[in-house]
C-alpha cells in the first residue's frame, strides 16, 4: 500500500530535551516535506527536499532541522523543543511539482512542556 | 508570492443541505488551485484540483468547486451533504512551474442529523 508512516504518532515532552520525528514513504517520491497545523492558521510549510541531500527553509523554519540522506526518509529534528512547537506535525510527499498530488502521513501530535 | 483566503473558519450544515465553502487567491501569475480534506484524526487527501482546461472540477463524492480568475475565487460546494463530510477542508494554490504549495487556514465543516 502506497503510504507516508510518522513516528511517534504522539509525544509528550520537556523543554529542551531533543527529539526526532520520522518520516518514510514508499513511493518513490522525490520531494518531501514538514508541515505544522496550529488552530486558525492552517498547515504552515516548516522544510521541504527536492530530492536526496537537497533541503530547504519553507516559512517556519526556526527550530528545526531536516536531513534527506535516502529518498524514502525526513526526518524532522528538534534540538531543543521549546513550548511555542507544541502542535501536529505532518509529513508529506509528492513525485515532483506542486500540479502533482500529495501525499500526507498521520500526523504527530507533539505537546513540549 | 502567492496566498490563499478561506472566509468561513467554520460551517455547521445539517445533513441533506447544500454546503458552500470560500476561498479567494492572491497572486500576480497563473495559478493551480486545489481542495483538500481532513477527516478527524487523519493526514489530509486530495479532494479536487484545478490545473487548466474547463473551470468546473468535480470529485468522486459529490463535491465541485468552479475556477473563477476574475474574481480569483475557487469555491467549493456540495449540493447534499452527509455525515461523512465532517471533516476541516483546506484550499491550497501554487504558481506555474512551482514547488510551494500554500494552504489556506481551513474550514471546519461539521454536519448535524
């Protein structure tokens, strides 16, 4: 089954404390992307990689960091979480432009206390 | 740089009612424009999707939204809703011969029996 998988699904964390949230796909998609969902401001794009090695800023980048060492894997990394980056989490993907359809994973609910 | 308006952050409906939902663009180039759907606790799909040719595009369950460029709108409707259709939906744009996706801040549709 063509599919985008996160993990954890939901975390509860500390300030400060770092965490990675996986994301995979097995479609063979070449650009990949983070979004995080806030009540009222809909998904704002955080990163996003064009292919293997190649990542860069979409609007929302503080705090975060990327890497796209395979096709199928982004992880998003948070160094140190802070409680302004509690929110739900989406990776994504498509085969190439934005006229292509995306593909989204569950979601992670992150909550930083 | 393009952006996207949604005007009605919510919309109860009852069941069996017709459901219209707002979005307005911004954008100096041509546009693509797209409807999502995020049904509870889900990563979003594509609903429907405008790229070029007739002004009208339809989904498989019953909704269409009509491309309007003089009044840069891409409404969606839904002449009958079901219980199903609860769900937040989101309106997204890009530019020709882009990769940026831009949402809108969604509109939560929740239908009553």
């Amino acid at each position: 089954e063509a599919q985008v998988t996160q993990n954890p699904r939901y975390l509860i964390t500390v300030t400060g404390k770092k965490l990675t949230v996986t994301c995979s796909q097995n479609m063979n998609h070449e650009y990949m992307s983070w979004y995080r969902q806030d009540p009222g401001l809909g998904l704002r794009q955080i990163y996003y990689s064009m292919n293997v090695e190649v990542t860069d800023k979409g609007d929302v980048p503080e705090g975060y960091k990327v890497s796209r060492k395979e096709k199928r894997n982004f992880p998003l990394i948070l160094e140190s979480p802070s409680p302004n980056q509690t929110s739900l989490y989406f990776c994504a993907s498509r085969p190439g432009l934005a006229t292509d359809t995306q593909y989204f994973g569950p979601g992670t609910r992150l909550t930083v206390l | 740089a393009q952006s996207v308006t949604q005007l009605d952050s919510q919309v109860p409906v009852f069941e069996e009612a017709p459901v219209e939902l707002r979005c307005n663009y911004s954008s100096s180039v041509s546009v693509y424009l797209f409807w999502y759907v995020q049904y509870p606790n889900q990563g979003l799909q594509l609903l429907l999707k405008y790229l070029s040719g007739s002004t009208l595009v339809k989904s498989i369950n019953g909704f269409e939204a009509e491309f309007n460029k003089s009044q840069t709108s891409f409404h969606l409707r839904k002449p009958s809703v079901h219980i199903s259709d609860t769900a937040e939906y989101f309106c997204a744009v890009s530019r020709f011969n882009d990769y940026k996706l831009s949402f809108g801040a969604g509109t939560t549709v929740t239908v009553r029996a």
